[in-house]
C-alpha cells in the first residue's frame, strides 16, 4: 500500500451525516511529496466529513512539527505547524483534468468514484500554514537559535569594515533615505 493510500476516506458506504477520522503524517509522509520544502515532522489531521445529498463538507485541523531548513543558517530547524480549514467535495460527469479537480476551496470528484484521497490536500494545508520565513526560535535568553558559525561563514561584511565604511560619509548617510533603510536591514539581521 501506498503512503497517500493511507489517506483516502471511502465515502460511498457511509451514510449521511458527520463522520470523524484521525490521520497521522510522519516523515514517510513528507517524504512521499519528494519536495524538499519539509524534511520530516509528525502531525495529526483531524477530520470531520459530513455527507450530504449532493456534496461532501469537511473541516480539517492540522497540529504538530515539521522539519524545515533555516532560511538564515541553513540548519534544519523545528517549526510548529497549526491549520484550520474546509474542503467542499462535489461531484460531476465530466472528465476533468488533474488541474481542474481540486482550487483550494473545491475538489471534483465523479459519480462513479467511492474514494476521497486526502494526502495532497493535507501535504498543502502543512505548507500553507509555515510563516513565509522560516528561521529557528529564539531560545529562552532570547539569544538566536541559528549556528553561530554558519552565520558567520554567511556574513558578506565584518562589522569593523562596515563601520570603517560608513565613518567618513555619516552625514551624507544620514540625508539619504535609501541608507537608512539599509541600517535597518541590518539591525534586523543581527
């Protein structure tokens, strides 16, 4: 069996009404995507299907970590992972392209079809839901969580050549808007 087979709902047999399953994803499921954007993780759907006449709702939450690569030291780091969301399954005759079965909101499935496959879903709801920058938490003496030493293989500029550099034109800094931006850039980044 497959790993996204573990996360199809035969709907078919069920009768109307609210329907509970639990889905764990582990680092066989991340890896099943071999999209190198999640290194591994565990986490836990929990998932409501109800069933109606001519449609199937269902209301997903989504807990747990994954492994990511620290977009500032290049480590792997540890990020929590929470989503909220709903899926409406409808159903049609047409044959529909991959593309055309599933826009986020609405996944298409056929009349003749008994199987609702989760897996893709679930593996772009854990994307969706990591912050756009992806670093490692501060530890508790607020000191960055990052190696010490990959950011300073990264650094570009010592600190004693940067100020060197700005000295004689701090006035001419100060007066242009563009240098203030970059100041900030780098405060931000130490």
């Amino acid at each position: 069996m497959s790993v996204e087979r573990k996360y199809d709902i035969a709907y078919k047999g069920l009768g109307e009404g609210k329907h509970e399953f639990v889905f764990g994803m582990d680092n066989g499921f991340f890896e099943s995507f071999a999209n190198p954007e999640v290194l591994g993780g565990e986490a836990t759907a929990e998932v409501t299907l109800e069933k109606l006449p001519a449609s199937l709702m269902l209301t997903v939450g989504i807990r747990g970590q994954v492994a990511v690569e620290c977009d500032r030291c290049l480590g792997e780091c540890s990020l929590p992972v929470e989503f909220e969301g709903n899926l409406t399954v409808k159903f049609t005759d047409e044959q529909l392209t991959e593309s055309e079965r599933y826009d986020g909101e609405v996944m298409w499935l056929g009349y003749n079809d008994g199987v609702l496959n989760l897996a893709q879903y679930l593996y772009e709801s854990v994307i969706l839901s990591l912050p756009y920058q992806r670093v490692h938490p501060e530890g508790e003496d607020g000191a960055a969580g990052c190696n010490p030493e990959m950011l300073e293989k990264f650094s570009i500029i010592s600190q004693e050549e940067f100020d060197r550099l700005t000295g004689p034109q701090e006035q001419e800094m100060a007066d242009n808007p563009e240098w203030e931006k970059l100041r900030k850039l780098k405060e931000e980044m130490e």
